[in-house]
C-alpha cells in the first residue's frame, strides 16, 4: 500500500501558564478539557514516578513496559511490547486508521539515568516530591497533595528521576488524547507509539528491534518526544542532531613507570608528548585544525537566517558556564552546533595527589568524543585523524608496541574507536520539508507565534536508528523546561510546562496535515 505522501477562555481552574513572551492573545486558549485531562493525569504520573527505571535493570524496564502498556490500553490503543533482551520496548496504535490520512510515529523512553540517593535532596529519587521556591529562593518540599487539588501552580515542580525526562512528555500525550477525545474530537493522524528501553545507554538495540518490526513501525513521519525547551521556555522544533563517536588515544612512553630523577631529561614523557599532539589539533580560535575536518558543511542563506532568530542570549550562557569568551567555530552558538566537533573528554598518566610519584609515566591517554554532523561521515574523520597523527611524526599501532616497533619509532601511539551504532549517528530534516511545515502551521495557531526553529541541536538522540531503518522524516518536540536537572540528581518538571505541552501536543494532533499548504 502506497504511504500517506505517496498519495498524495481560560480553564475552570485557575492556573497562569507559561509567560506572556510564550503564549500570545493570537493563539489558541487552553480548553477547560486541555486543563482537565493535564491535571487528571498527574495522579498516574506519580504513580510511574515512583518505579525505578535504570536501564541496565531488566526487571526495572519490565515493570515500567507493563505500567505503560495498561495507560495505553486505557486509552484505547492496541499494544504490543517488542522482544529486547529482557528489555522490552513497548508499540502502541491507537485504532484510528484512515488511510487518507498520514501515519505519525511518536517516540518517547521509558528508561531514566541512574541515581545516586544521597545526592537527592529528597526521601528518595522515586518518591516524587512537590515543590515550590520560598522566598529565598530555595526549594521546599510541600504535601504532594496539592498536585492532585483543583487549583495548582504553574512554577510549582515535581521532583523525581525521570520526571521530565522522558516520562512526562509521554503523560502529556496521554492526556492529550484524553483531551481530544473529552472534547468530542479525534485526531486528523494516524497514531503510533513506540518507547524506548534503553535510550540513556545510547539505544544499542533499537536499530534491530526496528529491522524485526519495521512493518509494524510503518509511518509517515516521526515525531520524537524528548529534550528540552530552548532555555526562553518557548515552544520549540528541531531538526536534526549530531551524532557521536568514541576514541581512545594513547601515547607511549618507556616501558613501565620510570624514575624522574634517573630518566628525565634522557626518556621523552608521553604525557608532555600528549599535549602537544592534542593542542596542535586546534588553533587559538578552537577551530579544529585537522585539515578537511569542517569539508562538505555548507550554510545557506535560510538556514542561516533561522539561527540568528533563535532567541539564545549569549552573555548569560557564557556567565553560567564560567567563561569569558566562546570558541570561534561559528559565527554564534547555533552555528557551532552545525560543525563536527573534537572534544577531549578525559585525561590519564600517572597519577596526582597524595598518589603522585615522582616517575616519567609509561603511558598518557586521552579519551575523545567526536560529534558527527550528516555532511561528515564518522569514518572519514577517523581516517583524518589517523592521518594527522602520522603526519606529526608518530607510527600508529594496533594495541600494545612491540620491542621491534620501540627500537624502531621514536614516537609511539594508537588511536582506536569504538564502532558505532545508527543510534550514535547523525540526521537531519529539512527547515522547509512538509514536516516542517505542518508542525510550525500547528505551533502558531496553538500559541500565535512561530515556534523557536533550532536546525541542528549539539547533543546526540537515537533517531539515527528509526530514521535509518523507517525512511521518514523526523522533528524533535520537546516540551519540559530546560532547566530540569536532566541526568543530574534533583531532576524536576515545572507544571506549566506540562500542562502548556498537552496544550500544544492536542494542537498539533488536531492539526490537519496538508503537503502543499
């Protein structure tokens, strides 16, 4: 069967949403049953709040895949939970299946980052826990209670792990078919689901769960729910993300820990030898010196013009990161995320301390991550390292360096890479593709501006694997506010925000889809 493109006033309880810079008196009003279905669901949202969701815990996936499967079916949709090494990842489709219309696959992650208790400050990071800013400024926990009452609010947040990121934005759709169906509507897209059980262990399995089940996955489009709101808390589209690879470089020096007494000044100390190596990868600007390294990026004039309307306010980004001055990759921060960046993550040789000794080390390393745009190819920029390397005069091996290679070579290294998976690699959707269109047209009814349109965010997601595998085209929708503590301890969800995303979720499932509009 050919695809869909082949054929082609304010709520009863009072609650003040997002900021006037946010909504405008042109868009649409949040419905009685928009603030109805949001406030509903909070009850079942601390209720999966409360289940521990660490990826490398089966048993943990297994109870949140069940919890998850039963909401759905509550709604109606049909379900199946996909096989993943004791891991499942959960489909669901909800029985609306009009040909006429587009199918949309939605994405979320049932999976949370691990925790450590003590650094919480709350009874646990699977208590959920209400809170709100005193008059210092600090947060103070109140009875959660209060989240279940008629009036709430918007600035009060709810703590827990996982409770923005991803198990809210999957709540949000939930009451947002609730909305629609409270208001006598349904949705004008087909709607399938599939979430995700290993998403913050970078998705290794999702590309072959998707191959086993692509014609259950079949869409149009796919729609990832995760991540956050640009940091002015609008309403905002991505289109693409970077991709990632990991190195390890090693340079060698004697054959064990030597005497600085002894063989300094006589044997060359890798760690010195290291830091040369790694500072002549990039110029005094940050730019990457790796001849080749930034070739096949091209910015054209729209896409330009999309990024100097993002609303990002540099000098407060450059005060909260403790800097005085940015690297010089691209002309602002949303040019820089368009290039593939070299990032020295970590650093070992010898030790320092109360364990420092006096040695010239065997060994210095330094651990790489390389994040990948879709004009370059990881194993293109693998090879220019590779080649680099060589050309500052070290001999590259493959593991440890024989005696041979040491009498040989006066400069030992290796550089190795871990492979990567399509869930590491990097996509991206055209600013202008029907997609585009559409989700912009649905945004600006819904809040009566244009959404902030972000074309390439610096950070990797697994769409690489469904894009791969589905042939669609994607956008990222996310709703929490970026300020959430996401993968760090005290994790927390603001409520207008949650409410203001089923908001802006029902105007998009109520938004007709239309190529050429």
């Amino acid at each position: 069967m050919k695809t869909f493109f082949q054929n082609c006033r304010v709520a009863a309880c009072a609650i003040t949403l997002l900021s006037t810079s946010s909504l405008h008196a042109a868009g649409q009003p949040l419905t009685p049953q928009e603030q109805g279905a949001a406030q509903a669901s909070f009850k079942e949202w601390a209720e999966v709040l409360a289940i521990p969701n660490d990826s490398v815990v089966a048993a943990d996936i297994q109870r949140n895949a069940a919890w998850f499967e039963q909401a759905f079916q509550r709604r109606g949709f049909h379900t199946r939970q996909l096989e993943n090494n004791g891991k499942p990842l959960l489909f669901a489709e909800f029985p609306q299946s009009d040909p006429a219309l587009p199918t949309v696959l939605f994405y979320g992650h049932m999976d949370g980052q691990p925790v450590t208790p003590s650094e919480w400050q709350q009874e646990s990071p699977w208590t959920p826990t209400l809170k709100q800013r005193n008059a210092a400024g600090q947060w103070e926990t109140m009875p959660l209670d209060k989240l279940f009452a008629k009036e709430v609010d918007p600035e009060w947040r709810l703590f827990g792990r996982a409770s923005a990121d991803d198990k809210a934005p999957i709540m949000m759709l939930l009451a947002a078919m609730d909305a629609l169906k409270a208001g006598g509507k349904t949705p004008a897209i087909n709607i399938k689901v599939i979430l995700d059980a290993e998403e913050e262990k970078g998705s290794p399995s999702l590309g072959e769960v998707v191959d086993r089940n692509r014609g259950l996955l079949k869409s149009d489009m796919l729609l990832v729910l995760d991540g956050p709101m640009h940091p002015s808390n609008q309403p905002t589209l991505v289109f693409g993300n970077r991709g990632i690879v990991i190195g390890t470089l090693k340079v060698f020096g004697p054959k064990q820990d030597s005497h600085s007494g002894h063989y300094g000044n006589y044997a060359a100390n890798p760690a010195q030898l290291l830091a040369r190596l790694l500072a002549s990868m990039k110029d005094d600007q940050g730019r990457v010196t790796v001849p080749g390294y930034y070739d096949g990026v091209k910015l054209d004039p729209d896409s330009l013009r999309v990024m100097r309307a993002v609303p990002d306010d540099e000098t407060a980004l450059r005060k909260r990161l403790g800097i005085a001055t940015a690297d010089k990759v691209g002309q602002n921060y949303q040019e820089a995320m368009q290039y593939p960046s070299l990032n020295v993550r970590g650093m070992k040789a010898g030790d320092v301390g109360d364990k420092a000794r006096t040695i010239v080390p065997a060994l210095a390393i330094a651990e790489l991550d390389l994040r990948t745009v879709p004009e370059t190819d990881p194993a293109a920029l693998e090879a220019l390292l590779k080649g680099f390397i060589e050309r500052q005069g070290y001999h590259l091996v493959n593991g440890e360096p024989s005696d041979a290679d040491r009498a040989r070579y006066p400069k030992l290294a290796s550089l190795a890479f871990e492979s990567a998976s399509a869930s590491s690699s990097a996509v991206r959707t055209d600013l202008n593709a029907p997609i585009g269109k559409w989700l912009r047209r649905a945004m600006t009814k819904t809040y009566g501006k244009e959404p902030v349109q972000i074309r390439m965010m610096g950070g990797t997601v697994p769409t690489g694997a469904l894009v791969a595998a589905l042939k669609v085209p994607f956008v990222i929708v996310p709703l929490v506010n970026a300020d959430n503590n996401q993968h760090s301890a005290n994790e927390n969800m603001r409520l207008g925000n949650y409410i203001n995303g089923v908001h802006g979720l029902v105007g998009i499932l109520s938004e007709p889809f239309n190529a050429t509009p």
